[in-house]
C-alpha cells in the first residue's frame, strides 16, 4: 500500500471513529408520537409573561454591592412581598440555544445542535409555545426563529431586531432591550384599535415572551462585572417594572397574569460562557402573579452553598430547580399540556392552587413522561430480536396500569400527598427508563468501535515492523490455500453481521461500525507471517533496550492522558523534557544548542501554569509579543548571512513581513482602544486584519525553499495572524514557541551525530524544493520513537499551552474585534480555531523538516505518531465506559474527540505542511520524491 492509498484509508477510518462517539453518545433524545396531557381542572392564570435576561448571573441579580445596594429593586421587592424566588440550575454547555429550549421545551438539547449555530431546529420538538393558543416573541433573531419554525399552526408571532444589531463593539448594548420594552408598548397600545388583535388578546392559554439580550452583550464586550452591565441590570429591572404595569393596565388588573423572571445560562468573570462553571450554570428564578406562591419567609434554611448569607436572603424562602422544571411549571399556571418531550418536573412549591390541583397537575406531569419512556421501550423493541430483548424491570407494563389505577385511586379519595409522592417515584423510575433504552446500544456499538480501533492500531504497528525491521516478505501468507480460506472466513463474518443489523432493521451507522473491524482485521491476520518472523528473531534483537523504550513511551502517553485534565502536568512534561540532553550525553557535544534547548524548555512550561485565555486581558503583552518576534527573526537574518546569502527579492519579502508584523501590533493597540472608548471597529484596522489572515496562506509560498529561511516565512505569517486574535500573555506563546522548535531541529542533527550517522544533511543546504536522493533514506530507529513521542508531546502543548480547548469558556470573543464585533458564531468559532491551529501549524512544519533533515521518509514517522495519538485516543475510549457521572464522561468524550480530530489534522495538514515548505504540492514533485513519500 503505497502512501496515499495509506493516507485515505487512515483517513476515512479515523473519521469514522470520529464520528462513532456522537452516534454513541450524542444521539437526540426526543421521541415522537406522544398524546399531550390536559388539565381537567381550570388553570389560575389566562396568560403569561416570560423575561429571559440573557446571561444574567444568579449572584448579578440577587447579590448587594459593596455599599449594600441591590441592582435590580423592582425584582427584589417581589421575593420580598409576592412571589416566589430560587436558583436555576443549567446544563452544559451553557449556550443561549439550548437554555432556552431547556425553559421552554423542557429538555436538555442534544449535541447536534451546535453545527446549527444555535439558530434553526435539528429535530422537531414540542414547546410551551407551540402548545399556547397564541404566543407573541419579541427579541433576538438567533432565538426567537427556533420556536416559531416547525410549530404547529401559525400562533406564534415573532418581531425581531436585526442581526447587525448584536455588536459587541455597540456604544450601549443596552438598547437591544430598550428596543424590546418599546415594541412591546407599541402593541399594547396598537391592539386598543385592533378588534381582531383585542379578542386574541382576551383570549386563553396566551403567551408573551422578552428576550432580552443586552446583559449577555455586554458581559462578552465589557465583562458581567463591569459598570455597564451593571447599569443594563438596573435598566432591565425598570423596564419589567414596566412592562408589569402596561400589561396590568392593559388587562385592568384582572389578577389573571402569572410572570417569570429568568436566565438561559450565566458567564463567567471574564465574559464567557459554555461550560460548567458555577457562574455559567447558576441562574436566577423568580414567579409572581396569578397561581403563584407569594413570598414566605423562614427562619431557617440548609443549602449546600453560602449563597443566602452573601444574597442577605436567608429569610426568604428559596425554591431551586432545574432549568427543564421551568416549561412544566409555565404548562401548570396557564393550564396548557406540558410539553411532549419535556423531562422536567412540576416545582409544586411556586403554585399557590388547591392540592387538588397540584395531584392532578402532578400525575398530567408523570404521565407525560411515562408516555416518552412506552414509545422508547416499543421503538427499541421493534429495532431489536425477541431473544435478545432485554426490557426495563422497573417499569413492566403491568407495573404501569398498576401505577395508573393506583394514582386515580388515591386523587378520587382525596389522598393528594400520597398521590404527589406516588407521581414523584414514577417520574424517577420513568426517567431511568428512558436513560435505559437511550443507552441500549451503547455498549455494543462501543465494543464494535474498540475491536475497529484495536485492530486498525495493530495493523499500523505490523506496518512499521514489516517495513523497517528487515521483515519484509513477498507475501505474509505464502500458501494461498491459507491466504483464501482466511478471506472466506472474514467474508462469512461479514455477511454475518449485515443479515444481523438488516434483520433488526438497524441505522445505516451501524452497518459501517460493525463491519469496519472485519476488513482491519483481515489485513492484521495477513501480515501473520510478520509477526512470526519477528517472534523467530526476537533473540537477536536488544529486548531491554526496546522494553525500556515501551515503558517510556507508555508512561509518556499516560502522562498526556492527564494533561487533559490538568494543563499544569504539561509543564512536568517540559521539566522532564529538557533534561533530555544531560540523559542522552548530547550536552558534551553541543553545549550552545542544549542549554538553549533547556532554557527553550522552561520558558515554555510557565505557559500551562498561567490561567486561560482571556481572563485577563493585557495588550502590552501583545505589544511586547509583536516586538519579541521582530527582535529574533533580525537576529536570525543577521546571523543566517554568513551561511546562506538572502537574495534581494528574499530580503524584501522578510523586511515587509517584519513591518506587517508591527503594523498588526498596532491595529490590535488600536481597535481595544477604539472599542474601550466606544468608537466602534475601525474600517481601517478590519481591512489590514482579513488581509493578514488571507495572506498568511499565500506569503510564505513566495519565499525561499532554503529550510530556515522558508520556516522564518511561515512563522512570520502565522505570528502576524495570531497576533490580532490575542488579548494577553498568550501572543507570547508563539515566539517561544518558534524558538525551541528551531532548537529542536538544530538538536536532532547533534543526536544523529551521536548516532553514527555519517551523511547526515547540513541545515543551512537542505532546499524543500529539490528532490530527494532516496539512496540516503534510512531504517527507522529506537531513537525515532522518541521524536514521535516529543511531536505529539509538542502537539498536546500547542492545543493547551494556553487554554483548555476542551471547555468552551477559555475562548474570549475579544480575541475576535480585530476581524468583527457583529454576533456570527460560525465566523467567530472559525477564526478562534485557527487561533488554535496556529502553534499546531508550526509544530507540524517543525516535524516536517526534522523528518527531511534526518533523512526519514514522511511515511516513517508518521506510523509511529499515528500509533501514539491513536493509543491515547483508545484510553479516552476506555475512560468514557469506566465514568458514571454524565459531567466526567462528557469530559472524556470532549476530550477522545480532541484526540481523534488531532490525528486527523495531522493526516490533513500534513500535505498542508509540504505546501508550506514547497512550492510544488506531492503530485508535483518528480518520480523519485514519490518513492521517497512511499
């Protein structure tokens, strides 16, 4: 198999283990065909007001400052005298989409949701508006589209303001929600002259919703803690005080309006949000008016946090739920079904109604999910062999006439508290049912996936041992009779498993994680005769040695694994690194080079020790940034003179790449000063910044093909770039980084040195543009290992050197308003990733050159990388089965996914690295380079 035969095959495998956890663990939860559950009894309000201040905190709104004043007095005269208050607690990830289908849908938004940029429906669900008689929406355009998309009928009417409108860089974010308040007056004041508008407006079952988004806007522009966003708290209190009184002028205080005051989701300190940080996932709850408990006070309340003492709230009754608990508890006040796919539950303690009315809304609740949980039982049963059926013992079908009969009972004899406790077990016992059948395949396919993975890591490893251990062999199986019976018996499994899955009428999906294993264990059980022959010639090979080499390596991967959890192990990993000259002797050799090496090593492993991304915001260090990389890349050229003279064209290119790296210095200067005053984004500085980012691909190929000077290029560009997408101490990580990967390749000629190798290349001569003497391409060697491991060590350290890519929340959408300041998640998410890539990129041309300058074949070293990444994937694989709690798996998840989308990108920007390096692309090159890929 040559090397591009080799790359696709890797490629379309490793993506399809890519794509196996989503399948496996991300797979939609809703279930259709469902009958809603009504209400026999009247509901005590006619409508509802729903306020969702986007990005509010729970402490934001509930907390005194400093001087014991309240930023929102309104809200909190109605926790003090008629309403009822308490914590939400959110989901991960804490994103606007998913809070808001958890308030009004009722459950937890499955993954696939994200690659929809939060805006348009991935699956059809059911929601509080769409069971409404009539809903009216006022707000933004990224929310308010999902619930009026797909909804039954043509009840839900949506007025928005412009996507344009969402500018982080906006003098007074707060004016979104002054649009909000003043649309809302209009069409209370417009609907006394519309007869047709008036009579849907006394009508029943109605719904008003306020989005109001400038707290979130601002928090991203100015942080959650800023004087700004404060002032926005204060004028959202003042405009639902308003909004109170227009709505019950309106209605002439007929006592029939029930409202709710919440949040989609919080932020963090430093104005992010996405993951699970307390200031994410704690959002504020209060419900007053019609049917709600007004408020109680006590003496005395047990809550595992210290927040009530920090609120001054400790006597004051607080009522925590789940964000999901909010769409029923909306359903129960208005007297409308819960919604279909909703998997909250009733907070009995915000209704003020007969317990009457609270049995009867409690058993319409249990129901509602115990119906969820029958069409999951019926649609695994039909997808699965009678034989092989195992069903949820908690919840037989006798056991759920039982409770049916049981619960009726109890309501008709006016035992209500019994009824709710009755209700209460099956909502639990329903709901680990549908966990159940929700996870019914996990197990299987995820053996599927770990017999693929095992087997295709195995093939690899046979791969490098046939190619580089004097193993190679005409044939594996010399006996064709052999060689036929085993792809007899590989093709009966086959068939095998397809007449399984197409008898139990299985997804597509499961065709290819099933069969996938039986072609990659064929090719493994071919190359037997490898494996016997290095078994046949194992006494003549250096065991301790190569024993040694594994343990290392075992342990080095280990130590990757937990830098995934803990960055600051990736700083050990440095220490550990940069003693490697003193272990390996290199130091009596090279003095200059290893101290630089160890000094490389320790600068950079302050880097994991440093708090994320974003959290505090310095441009001097960027500026500083700017001018580190200036000084170098002049010292570099002054130096590289003596050994390889620049060409004026050359010269130019370098001088302008220089001034364009000060000028992005200056644009990034200049925009947060022009944003921090309010000016906006200069047009200026967003023209300069997309022609970087443009150019960045296209300037290094105009370069010289000389190794250093090509490298130099490319660094230059991609420094340029990232130089406009930093905010703080991480603008310093690329130049570092520069730095030691330039020791690193000056190093490993000292190592070949060391290793006897006589032709070794000389640096300062290797042009990428030549071609390749494939007669000094040499075997693979122990000491080989060991650079693979150290390129994916640095691949690891790129990723989170200074963040955790992992956790949505060390992203800061500062690092963006030198390109745009208008909300566009796609654009904002793209340009943050190739932040991401950048050190990545740099890493990987690093690589590239070594496997130039040591004379290996790109094939070579890439087995062993992929043999690398593909074994810390597998332990992720291995961590997600091993995890019980869903916040420890999803780490693990998030974390296999970073692992298998590394590999890939090492298959894909490996071309992209010889583009780089090269002016031609492999297909370009001459015969005798193509051996040399081979």
């Amino acid at each position: 198999m040559n090397m591009i035969t080799f790359f696709i095959v890797g490629l379309v495998v490793h993506v399809v283990f890519f794509f196996s956890i989503f399948d496996i663990y991300f797979t939609s939860p809703l279930v259709h065909g469902m009958t809603p559950q009504h209400m026999p009894l009247p509901p005590p309000a006619k409508r509802l007001v729903l306020f969702v201040a986007d990005g509010l905190r729970a402490d934001s709104l509930f907390k005194p400052d400093v001087n014991g004043a309240i930023s929102a007095p309104y809200v909190r005269s109605i926790m003090e005298e008629k309403g009822s208050w308490g914590v939400s607690h959110t989901r991960v990830p804490t994103e606007s989409r998913p809070g808001h289908v958890a308030l009004i849908a009722g459950f937890y938004e499955d993954v696939s949701a994200v690659a929809k940029g939060w805006k348009e429906n991935p699956v059809e669900f059911d929601s509080v508006f769409n069971e409404s008689r009539h809903a009216w929406c006022w707000g933004s355009p990224d929310i308010l589209p999902m619930f009026a998309k797909g909804a039954s009928g043509d009840h839900i009417y949506t007025q928005m303001y412009s996507a344009e409108d969402q500018d982080f860089a906006a003098t007074d974010a707060s004016k979104l929600d002054t649009w909000v308040f003043d649309k809302v007056k209009a069409f209370f004041s417009s609907a006394k002259g519309n007869e047709t508008l008036l009579s849907r407006l006394h009508g029943e079952h109605l719904v008003f919703f306020l989005h109001l988004l400038g707290i979130d806007t601002n928090g991203h522009a100015h942080r959650p803690l800023s004087r700004e966003c404060m002032k926005n708290i204060e004028l959202v209190d003042a405009g639902v005080e308003e909004m109170v009184s227009v709505i019950e002028d309106f209605y002439e205080n007929d006592g029939r309006t029930a409202f709710v005051f919440t949040s989609d989701h919080g932020m963090t300190n430093w104005g992010s949000h996405g993951a699970g940080h307390p200031s994410e996932t704690l959002t504020p709850l209060v419900a007053w008016g019609a049917g709600v408990q007004a408020a109680q006070k006590v003496t005395s309340q047990k809550f595992d946090d210290q927040f009530l003492k920090e609120w001054n709230l400790e006597n004051l009754k607080r009522v925590d739920v789940n964000q999901a608990d909010i769409a029923p508890l909306m359903s129960s006040l208005i007297g409308v079904p819960i919604p279909i796919n909703s998997v909250g539950v009733l907070p009995l303690q915000y209704l003020d109604n007969t317990e009457l009315f609270k049995a009867e809304s409690m058993y319409a609740n249990s129901i509602q999910i115990l119906e969820q949980f029958k069409v999951k039982m019926a649609q695994k049963k039909e997808t699965t062999f009678s034989f092989l059926f195992t069903p949820y013992h908690l919840l037989t079908e006798s056991n759920q006439l039982d409770f049916v009969r049981q619960a009726r009972s109890l309501i008709q004899h006016g035992k209500y508290n019994e009824t709710i406790s009755l209700c209460n077990t099956m909502i639990s016992e329903a709901m680990q049912g549908l966990s159940y059948y929700h996870t019914y395949d996990r197990f299987f396919l995820g053996t599927s996936v770990v017999l693929g993975f095992m087997g295709w890591t195995s093939y690899v490893i046979l791969v490098i041992l046939k190619t580089h251990a004097s193993l190679r062999k005409p044939h594996s199986l010399r006996d064709p009779i052999v060689a036929q019976s085993l792809g007899r018996v590989f093709l009966c499994v086959g068939v095998m498993i397809t007449l399984f899955l197409l008898l139990q009428a299985s997804p597509w999906t499961y065709y290819i994680y099933c069969l996938l294993p039986v072609p990659v264990w064929y090719s493994v059980f071919k190359e037997f005769g490898t494996l016997a022959d290095l078994m046949s010639s194992a006494p003549s090979l250096p065991l301790i040695k190569c024993f040694g080499y594994f343990v290392v390596v075992i342990l080095g991967i280990e130590l990757l694994v937990v830098s995934f959890f803990h960055r600051a192990v990736l700083t050990l990993g440095l220490v550990m690194l940069s003693g490697w000259p003193i272990i390996s002797q290199l130091y009596t050799q090279a003095k200059v080079r290893s101290l630089s090496w160890v000094l490389g090593c320790l600068f950079l492993s302050t880097f994991p020790l440093m708090p994320v991304v974003g959290r505090e915001p310095n441009m001097h260090l960027v500026t500083c940034a700017g001018g580190l990389t200036l000084l170098s890349s002049a010292c570099f050229l002054w130096l590289s003179r003596r050994h390889t003279p620049l060409q004026w064209r050359d010269c130019h290119l370098y001088i302008a790449q220089m001034i364009h790296v000060a000028l992005c210095a200056y644009v990034l200067a200049s925009t947060h000063s022009s944003l921090k005053l309010k000016q906006g984004l200069p047009i200026f500085n967003q023209i300069v910044s997309w022609t970087t980012l443009v150019s960045s691909f296209v300037v290094p190929l105009l370069s010289s093909t000389h190794l250093f000077q090509r490298l130099l290029s490319i660094s230059l560009s991609l420094v340029t770039t990232y130089l406009l997408l930093s905010t703080g101490y991480e603008a310093l990580f690329p130049p570092m980084l520069c730095w030691l990967m330039f020791v690193w390749i000056n190093i490993e000629q000292e190592a070949m040195t060391a290793q006897g190798v006589s032709a070794k290349l000389e640096l300062s001569r290797i042009d990428f543009s030549e071609n390749i003497d494939i007669t000094k391409i040499r075997q693979l060697s122990l000491d080989d290992i060991r650079r693979s491991y150290f390129f994916v060590f640095f691949i690891i350290t790129a990723f989170f050197g200074t963040g955790n890519i992992a956790s949505i929340n060390s992203f800061d959408p500062a690092s963006v308003y030198c390109f745009l300041t208008v909300f566009n998640p796609f654009v904002m998410g793209g340009l943050m990733m190739w932040k991401i890539l950048i050190p990545f990129v740099i890493v990987m041309c690093t690589f590239e050159t070594i496997q130039v300058s040591t004379q290996l074949s790109s094939r070579s070293l890439f087995l062993i990388v992929l043999v690398i990444s593909d074994m810390m994937a597998l332990h992720f694989f291995f961590l997600v089965q091993d995890y019980g709690s869903w916040l420890d798996i999803g780490t693990s998840i998030s974390h296999y996914v970073i692992v298998m989308s590394m590999t890939i990108f090492l298959m894909v920007l490996s071309l992209m690295s010889h583009v780089l390096t090269s002016k031609r692309i492999y297909f370009g090159r001459r015969r005798k380079h193509a051996l040399y890929m081979e």
